[in-house]
C-alpha cells in the first residue's frame, strides 16, 4: 500500500508538471507541425481536459497512462472478495468457490494500472523506448500480489478461504512491465528486464475479451500466457526482440534469470512467427504460432488437492498447506483472427506438457517474497512438491487449450463479444514409481478432465476515455479438474465502469 501510495504520488506529481509545462508553453508556440497523416492528439492542458478528451498525459516523450476498471457483480457459486489478488473477485470456478453472493468486482474487463512510457528518437530511424507499470486493486488500492493472496489463504480451511488466485503480479512495484530498448522499423525492437511473454502478448491480440478476468478464463487463470504456469506470462530479467517485414513478422524471448531475480523459473525461452495476410478487399486474416519452455517452473497453490501421491483430497475444514509445484513446460500455441468490416472472428489452440523438473529444488524464495522449502510444513506450513509429475516420460501431464469467439461493433462505439473456451486434461501417473490407474472420475487430480467456460458481454465507449460494461461468464469443471472442488460450476454477471488514459 505504502509502494503504491508512493508510485501514485509520483504521478501525480509528474502529472501536474505536464499540465503546467504544456500550458506555460503553449504561448511560446515552439511546438513543430505534425507530419501529414500523423495527428495525435494533443497533451492535456488541465485536468477536465484529461477527464473528458481523449487527450493523453505526454511531456516531451513521457507519457503516464493507466486503467481504472470497477465494477460490482453476482456470483453463484463464489468465494469472498480478495482485493491481494489480481483478480479479486472468484468470477471463475475455483477450489475454494463455494457460495452464491453479491461482490466488488473489479478488474473485470481489464487489470488497474498506472505507469509511465516514452520514445524519445535517437538519430536515424533508432528511437529508445521504455515503459513501467503496476496492476492494482481500485477500491483498496493494494498493489495486485497474486502469490501474496495464496501465502495469506495458507493454514486456512478451504471453506474459509477468499478469492485467491496465483499470478505474475506479486505486488511489486513494477508487477506489470518494467523494460527499456532500442526500436527501429528497419531492424526491429530489442526489449530488456521485466517484460510479457510472447504468449501472453498473443493472449491480448488473440482472446475475443483481451485476457479480460471476468469474462476469460485464459485472462483470468494465466496457464496459457504462461506456457502451463501463470506465474510465468512475465518476466523479470529477459531479453526480447520483435521483427516486422511488411506483412511478416518474428519474435524470441529469452529469460536470463532465475528465482533470485525476481522469476518464477531458472531460465525460460519463447520463439514465434506470424502474418497479417490480406483476404478479399480490406479482410485480413492474422495468424501467430509460438513455441515456449520453462525449466523448473513455479505454480503456487494450497496442498494441490491433495495431500498423497495419488492425489486424493484432503477435507476442506482443514487447513491447507502453501505448495510450490515445480515442473519443466513445454508448449505450442497456433492462434488466428479474422477481420471484416466490424467483424473479428478469433480462434486459438495450445498443447502444453508439463515433466518432471530438471532440476529439483530443496528451499527457495518466490515471487512475493515467501520462502519455501521441501518438509517444512510443519514449521511454516509451506512445502515444495517435485514429483507431481513423473520422470523419462511416464507421469508427463498434458493440457489442450482452445478458444473460439467474435466481436462486433454495432456501432464505433458500441461492442458485442461472445466466446467458448475448452480445457482437456489427459489421465497421468503422478510419480515414476506408479499412481491410480487410468481414470476420468474427481477421485484424483490425476485423472482425466475437462474444463468449459462460455462468456457474453456488451461494451459501451460513452465517451473518448470512459467506457461501461455488462456480461455474464459461466464455468464448470468436470473429472480429474474438479478433483478437490467444493462446487463443480459458477455463474458469474458483472457490470462496471472503465477510465483509460
């Protein structure tokens, strides 16, 4: 709280130094013409213009943007408001989900943030290029620490537990992007530190809600931006580098990191290739494939479901204990969208393995700051567990994600969004030694199981930065992926009003 009290003062400050710079100079009228065919709109000069124009907070190349998204929803089978997590509210069927109630919901559409960006050309066509920005909740103002919200839940009975949920938002200051590089429309951009996967970029351009939380599973939940773990869609200590060829383009990240630099991993690389190919008139279809691999990657949770090899549950009036999973992902993406007219037609589809680590871990710190280690639950109630998946192939999980959706703009201001989403888990060994037979019951977290999710929503832009929403998700669970629930399904209506600047 004292963190983002501190990064809001900030920009508060520099906000005001904008609006007063801009203004004592706008009699001196130094400013050049834009260039033809380059009208961006001009900085803000006061503060109603900041709140009623599309202007934006820009200084000489600095720009301080950000998301104010709250809203207030319903859900049927839910779990008490978290404002630690980034997500907040349970819109999505999780473990602890127990219970119809009325909730704060905010984040729905799209996280709370608040950041600075800025280009400034360097000579040629180079420019360096730079951006930092945290997520947050808007009614707590808590920085979003999704691992923080899973630490806070640990040694509680799982019908006592909030809406926590685990994430790459682990309250630091700079949980959103925190990078810098040199770009060039001739030889691309190269990116270093804190940065979104290539995945969870494709998430943004290719989910019909945008990774939204209230209507997205793959916003919500981060298995897919994250190459099988959610902790992993940024990362702290990268390179990256982008690449556009007319109406070609290619991407690679590397993660040069590991825990101790703030990651959820010891190394991690992503590569892709895509197209923008124009169709009939002015249709043009977009199609992306990218391959990613995470070695010894973190998924935190509380006691996984169970508390043996073979997955059974354990009773959820009992307390639960705060589990570090650590495994090596691997994982291919293809994603399409389709645009005609007022139309986009969006289709994805992941395949994500998850081995045995390469190399097992004993004790270390994650990404809010909590140590855990292997056997000292009885201490601190952590454990790190090695083993959940096996080792030379038997054991390995398998996770099949695919999505369908559209959007269309009935009018410029008003859209109307809709998609499917699918999960299909296969039936594993827990351990090398053997576990359950082939199954698809909930008996064990091991078996076979499917995931659906359907969302709906209707977004109004009522003027140029505000905008307000109403949609509806619903979600269920079946076999081994509800293995472990309290409920098996959860509807989730939510409306809200959104401020972007």
């Amino acid at each position: 709280m004292a963190k983002l009290g501190i990064s809001i003062g900030l920009v508060l400050t520099v906000a005001t130094g904008i609006w007063n710079a801009h203004a004592s100079a706008a009699d001196i009228s130094t400013k050049a013409p834009p260039a033809a065919g380059a009208l961006a709109p001009e900085p803000c000069v006061d503060p109603w213009d900041f709140v009623s124009t599309n202007c934006p907070l820009t200084w000489k190349g600095i720009t301080v943007y950000g998301t104010i998204d709250t809203g207030f929803g319903w859900q049927s089978h839910g779990a008490p408001f978290d404002p630690r997590s980034a997500v907040s509210a349970s819109y999505l069927v999780q473990k602890q989900n127990r219970s119809p109630l009325w909730t704060l919901a905010p984040n729905a559409l799209s996280n709370s943030t608040i950041g600075i960006k800025g280009t400034e050309p360097i000579g040629a066509d180079f420019s360096v290029v730079f951006a930092l920005d945290a997520g947050f909740d808007p009614y707590s103002l808590r920085l979003s620490n999704g691992p923080g919200s899973v630490a806070a839940n640990m040694g509680i009975p799982q019908n006592q537990q909030t809406a926590f949920s685990d994430s790459s938002r682990a309250g630091q200051w700079y949980n959103g992007q925190g990078f810098v590089g040199v770009s060039s429309p001739t030889y691309g951009t190269l990116t270093v530190f804190r940065q979104n996967s290539l995945t969870l970029d494709a998430v943004f351009d290719y989910d019909p809600f945008g990774a939204s939380y209230g209507f997205s599973p793959i916003g919500f939940q981060g298995i897919t931006c994250g190459g099988g773990n959610t902790e992993n869609c940024r990362n702290s200590t990268s390179l990256k580098y982008r690449l556009k060829v007319g109406q070609f383009r290619a991407a690679a990240l590397w993660q040069f990191g590991g825990y101790a630099q703030n990651n959820a991993s010891d190394g991690a690389y992503q590569f892709g290739v895509g197209a923008d190919v124009p169709t009939w008139g002015k249709d043009v279809l977009s199609v992306d494939a990218i391959y990613s691999y995470v070695r010894n990657s973190v998924s935190l949770g509380l006691a996984p479901g169970s508390n043996d090899a073979n997955g059974t549950p354990i009773p959820p009036f009992l307390p639960q204990t705060l589990t570090a999973t650590i495994s090596d992902n691997s994982a291919v993406m293809f994603v399409a969208k389709y645009t005609t007219g007022a139309l986009k037609l969006y289709a994805g589809y992941e395949h994500i393995r998850y081995a045995a680590p390469s190399t097992p871990q004993a004790a270390f710190t994650d990404i809010s700051g909590t140590f855990l280690c292997v056997g000292c639950a009885a201490f601190n109630n952590t454990n790190i567990n090695n083993a959940a998946f096996g080792v030379n192939g038997l054991g390995n999980k398998t996770m099949q994600i695919m999505w369908l959706g559209t959007k269309y703009g009935v009018t410029e201001n008003l859209d109307v969004i809709a998609a499917y989403y699918h999960y299909i888990q296969n039936s594993f060994f827990g351990t090398a030694a053997g576990g359950p037979a082939p199954c698809s019951s909930a008996a064990h977290a091991q078996c076979a199981g499917t995931f659906d999710a359907i969302s709906a929503a209707v977004d109004w832009r009522f003027a140029p930065k505000w905008d307000t929403y109403a949609g509806i998700m619903f979600t269920q669970v079946n076999g081994g992926l509800a293995s472990g629930f309290l409920q098996r399904n959860n509807i989730a209506p939510t409306v809200g009003l959104r401020f972007r600047f």
